[in-house]
C-alpha cells in the first residue's frame, strides 16, 4: 500500500491491495488516509471501501469532496469568496 501525504493539495492516487479498507474521513488520523479511530466523538465515520482486486483509488486532497475522502473532481471548480455577488445561487 501506498501512503502519500494527505495534506497535499488536489486528487491523490492510491495503490491498493484486494480486501477491505477503512478510509479516514474525519483528517484525524495519524495513519494518513487510513482510519485509526481518532474520529471517534467528531459524529464523522471511517469510509469502508471493499475491493475484489487491487486497485487504484482517487482521494480527494482539496477536502471539497462531497465524496469525501473519495475524489469527485470538485478542485476542478473555482472557489468563490462568500462576498463575490456574481454567479451565486
């Protein structure tokens, strides 16, 4: 298994073998993007992703994911401040 920095901005590519993986999706963990409990109290939950074979999974590095931790492109789209009156609804 890979581990790269979950910190880092943008989608990050992780090698993962076949079985079960609890991904973390509170940025507690001490473990990178793997669930180690510490989200325990925060009302956020671990993500299980099962794979049949090994795989490359997307996680999303920006934390604009409403897939979070998955990848669902949303770094793709500009980040407007909360005063920007134009292109809101």
């Amino acid at each position: 298994m890979s581990e790269p920095d979950p910190s880092a901005e943008g989608p990050i590519r992780l090698e993962l073998p076949a079985g079960v993986h609890q991904l973390c999706g509170c940025k507690r963990s001490r473990h990178g993007w793997f669930c180690d409990g510490a989200h325990l109290g925060s009302g956020r939950v671990s993500y299980e992703l099962r794979l049949q074979s090994a795989a490359t999974v997307v996680v999303c590095g920006c934390g604009r994911s409403s897939r979070y931790p998955l990848c669902d492109g949303s770094h793709t789209t500009p980040i407007k401040p909360s005063w920007w009156p134009w292109g809101q609804r």
